[in-house]
C-alpha cells in the first residue's frame, strides 16, 4: 500500500505508470465480480472426494474457502464444515459424522439446479 505513494514522490513524472496499477485492480475486481458459483453438483463431487480421501494438490483449502452465494448451498457447505471438521480429516471420520456427510452430500446433488 505504501509502494504507490512512495513512487509518486520519488517519480513525479512517471504518474502513467498509475494507470497499470489501476488496470490491475480493476481486472480483479472484474474476475471477483463476473466469477460463476459452482453448481450444487460440483460442491458434492468435491465433498466426496474430500470425504473418500481421493483429493491432490489444493483441493482442501478449495473447499474450505468456498463461500457459496446461494442460501441452500452455503448452508449444507456449512453444515459440512461444521459435522466433519477440517476437510483434510474427512477421511478418517468415524461412522455416523461419515453418515451425516453422505446425507448432506445427497441433498447437495438433490438440490434442483433450475431453481438456483
């Protein structure tokens, strides 16, 4: 934050190379604001996943930094955080948390898409 300020003191001239900087914010911003929610569907295939163990890479922090707009949604993603812990621990989850996870993982794939 205090880069921008401390190049427009030292090179006064160079104030066109502002104009890159607020290129990039508003790139974000576009990314953040156009961004598609993933469907009830993809929740639950990820979920599984996570839940049988067959995840790589960045699935995990994926999952858990989810934040779903629709109300049906977030609350079963929620629900799915709160029954089964951290993700990455979904694997060794003892009957019935994996019981509970497999319902909330079929109400996420009953959710009807059309209505979202």
């Amino acid at each position: 934050m205090l880069a921008p300020v401390v190049a427009f003191v030292l090179y006064p001239r160079a104030n066109w190379l502002f104009a890159f900087v607020l290129v990039g914010v508003a790139i974000i911003l576009f990314s953040r604001f156009t961004a598609k929610d993933p469907t009830p569907q993809e929740f639950a295939d990820r979920a599984e996943n996570l839940l049988n163990g067959s995840y790589g890479g960045y699935d995990v922090d994926d999952y858990e930094h989810l934040n779903p707009k629709n109300p049906q949604v977030r609350d079963l993603w929620s629900k799915s955080m709160a029954i089964g812990g951290l993700p990455e621990e979904w694997a060794g989850l003892d009957e019935e948390k994996e019981k509970e996870m497999r319902g909330i993982i079929r109400n996420l794939r009953q959710l009807d898409i059309s209505a979202l």
